[in-house]
C-alpha cells in the first residue's frame, strides 16, 4: 500500500471514529445538555448563579477531611436559594476517605441524614485528593458509599478528573453497577467559556455530566453540562409520584402496627407483632404508634405525659427502659387521654453524685437504680440528668 493510500485510509478511519465519538456525545446530549453550577463555602449562603437559563445546582454539605467530617455551613441556606429560584438543587460530598472503609460508612452515616435535596436527587462523591495505594480498596470503598446513597433514597453520582480516576479507581466496575453516573471535568483553558466544546471531552465511559470549565463566567464558577438528563433526578412527576407514595406507605405502616396489650398486665411483645394500648380511663382510647425493631420484651407500664404514651419495658438481658408510642390525641389517634396512670418520682443529678451515693439515698441497690434508667453501674451520670428513684 503507497503512501498516500494509507493516509487516506487513516484520515477515513480518523474521521469515522470522531463522527461516531460526536454522534454519540450529540445523542447524549439530545437528552438533556441543561446547564448549571456547582457551589461550596466560597459561593456563599445564597450562592451565585451563572446566567439566567441555568436548570440545575450541586452544593456541596460539607465531607470528610484530615480524619474527620466537616460539613459545610452554606449548605442549607444555598439549597434553599436554589430552590427558590426555581433550580433542581443537589448535593456533593468531599470524600477524602481513600480507601478506608470505616472511614466511608461513618461519613456516609453522618451526612446522607443532613440531605436536604429531594428524595431521588443526585448526592454525588467529590474523589479527587487522598485515595489509597489500592485501587481495588478505593474502588470498594466507593461502590459501598454509592449503595448506602442508593438505598437512602438518593441517585448516586462520582466526581472527579479523568487522569485522577484511572490512576486510581475501576471505574469499569463503578459504570457496571450504575451505569452512566460520572461526573468529570476537564477544561480546555482558562478563559471564560459559557458553552462546553467538546473537542475536550474527557472520553470515558459512563459520563453524565460533564464540568467544562472552571471560568463559566468572569471571577470564576464552575460551569457543568448534563448529557443524560440525570441531574431531573428527584424533579419528574414520577419521581415525585413516588415520593408521595412512599409517604403515603410508611404513614399505613404507621397506623398499622401496634395493635393489643392491656394496661399493667405482662405480656411478651416480639418483633412484627403488633402492640396498641387499652387504658382504664373512661376514654378508651386505642393507640396506633410507630414500630421499632428490637429483641423481645415484656411491657408491664404504660405511662401518659405530655400527650405522649410511654411504656416502660424489661428487655431480655434485664435492663429497663422506656419506648414512647407515639401521640395519644388527633384524629387518627381517638380522643384525648388525660391523667397519669403511672408515676414516678424524679432525682436531679448534681455535681459530686455517684450511683452508689443516689442508691444509698432512696433506699435502692445499685443495679436496681440503674436498671430501671436504662443504663448500667458503668454508665456516666452528669449534673442535671433526671434519674427515676420511685
């Protein structure tokens, strides 16, 4: 083959790889290509928007740095600025855990709570400084995080570099467990850009969104452009159907569960089985209440404070404790309970007080005294805590 021939052939080549590149990235950007900002601290409590046709936010709740979680103050008052101006709002983390898988269940633990994004937005893992030497570790520690974000409710997303993620992470297995949910930035330059070109294009697979500039207007801003309309996540009428309908289900699960035990008489109550109160009072009142999972126990009170049913229970391992079922007014409740039909008589803790000298006091043995709070003889009491002596 002569020269000129195979440069022919490979212009041909060339030239059908990018059509098929380009055809691609048009198909994904047919989607959505919706544009939009990312806000940290430095944009402040309100944040600061790009320009008027923007559809959609990232602000950052805070992450996990040097050890330990830090979120971020701006976080509640940019979601509500966002979402006041009519933007879909979502949520970043910075996740500096590397590869420690400890480190990565607290965090997620700590923060996936503190979201104030709707229920099926975007919470996205910020993975750009700290990994381990492991790839195989990095790349565990976040397919658990983006699970734990799934299962919360929320659609998980991993942003960073390309260079950082392949240097890094097995994003073939991140892509393979959710699909398209990366998110990358690459600049071509430093100058102000309001569009992406796409002649710089991190070309990985699994890309949703990508961040094509850092200068998206004068001063700086982070510039995104979403290619798969994944950044609607949270904001369609069916997900906000669904929503609605998970309210809907957890509030029949509600009013469902507790169902029969008399006041003052023992009865063992299991897990799944349904509990409800029957009082003495004229009232007879029957309660709905909340469940909670545990291990088994024998209710042998039923306490009535401040609108609220308190039962006292003996746990299996013979500790007490007290469960609060819920209010006991409204009308999904019945009518009003009023009275007391279990009392008790208080002790305020004060600087110097121990279990044995509170014990010694009110004529009690140790381990009664801290069995029917809840807690041990090697349980720290401080001033001001109130402690049931009668």
């Amino acid at each position: 083959m002569n020269k000129h021939k195979l440069r022919a052939l490979i212009l041909m080549v060339g030239a059908i790889f990018m059509a098929f590149f380009m055809v691609n990235v048009t198909s994904q950007a047919s989607t959505s290509r919706d544009q939009g900002v990312d806000w940290s601290k430095f944009q402040s409590n309100s944040g600061v928007f790009g320009y008027s046709t923007d559809k959609f936010v990232f602000s950052q709740a805070g992450g996990f740095y040097g050890g330990t979680n830090i979120p971020q103050t701006t976080y509640a008052s940019q979601v509500a600025s966002a979402q006041q101006a009519g933007k879909r709002v979502h949520t970043y983390l910075w996740d500096g855990v590397g590869g420690n898988m400890t480190n990565a269940k607290a965090m997620m633990a700590y923060y996936l709570p503190r979201v104030r994004t709707p229920k099926g937005s975007i919470v996205a893992l910020d993975y750009e400084d700290g990994a381990s030497n492991s790839v195989s570790a990095n790349t565990d520690v976040i397919l658990a995080q983006m699970k734990l974000i799934k299962d919360a409710g929320y659609t998980p997303m991993l942003y960073s570099g390309k260079a950082y993620l392949n240097a890094h992470v097995n994003t073939s297995l991140i892509v393979k467990a959710y699909g398209n949910c990366l998110w990358l930035a690459e600049y071509p330059d430093y100058l102000v850009r309001t569009k992406p070109n796409y002649n710089y294009f991190p070309s990985m697979d699994g890309v949703a969104i990508f961040q094509f500039t850092s200068m998206y207007k004068a001063g700086g801003l982070d510039g995104n452009v979403d290619l798969t309309g994944i950044t609607k996540s949270g904001y369609t009428k069916a997900s906000k159907a669904k929503a609605q309908a998970n309210v809907k289900q957890a509030q029949a699960v509600k009013k469902a569960t507790f169902k029969v035990v008399k006041y003052n008489q023992r009865g063992v109550f299991y897990p799944n089985q349904a509990l409800a109160v029957r009082y003495t009072d004229s009232d007879k009142v029957r309660q709905v209440a909340t469940y909670y999972n545990g291990e088994s126990v024998i209710y042998n009170a039923v306490i009535i404070e401040h609108d609220y049913v308190w039962a006292r229970y003996t746990r299996s391992n013979g500790l007490y404790g007290f469960i609060k079922l819920g209010v006991t007014n409204g009308h999904d409740y019945g009518k009003r309970v009023t009275g007391q039909l279990v009392s008790h008589t208080y002790y305020t803790v004060k600087s110097g007080d121990s279990w044995w000298s509170i014990a010694q006091r009110n004529d009690l043995s140790l381990t009664t005294l801290a069995s029917q709070n809840g807690k041990t003889i090697y349980t720290t009491i401080y001033p001001g805590q109130r402690l049931v002596v009668r």
